[in-house]
C-alpha cells in the first residue's frame, strides 16, 4: 500500500500527457537536457575563470600601487 505498482504509474503518465501534450512535453525534455550540459560544462571549466581573475586581479593591484607612489605628495 505504501508504493504505487506500475498501473499507477500509467494511469500518472497517461493524465500527464493528456494535459501537457507530447509537443510540450518533448520541448521540456529537450530544455531539461540543454540544462543539464550547460551545468556540466560549467562544472568543468569553473577552475579557468577563477586563475584568469586572480591574474588579471594582480596586475590591477600591482598597477595601481604604481599609480599611488607617482601621486603621492613628497
């Protein structure tokens, strides 16, 4: 009683379909697919941003000390 046997489950896709159509249905599929490969390939590539912001975020820094000593009153 306390799981569904699969003629629940039929009944379930089958009122699932009637509502959502199969175009949609496929459209959605489709959308859940191209989320989970974005997601993916974002999770791969998550190291390379991260080193190329601290590289650039050091010659930010090492500029601007420069900048700082040539403005500085003497």
């Amino acid at each position: 009683m306390g799981s569904m046997s699969w003629i629940h489950w039929v009944v379930v896709l089958l009122i699932v379909v009637l509502v959502f159509g199969t175009k949609r249905l496929g459209n959605i599929g489709k959308d859940v697919g191209e989320a989970v490969k974005g997601f993916k390939k974002g999770m791969q590539d998550d190291d390379k941003p991260s080193a190329q912001l601290g590289d650039e975020s050091r010659r930010n820094d090492s500029n601007a000390a420069s900048r700082n000593d040539e403005h500085t009153p003497r």
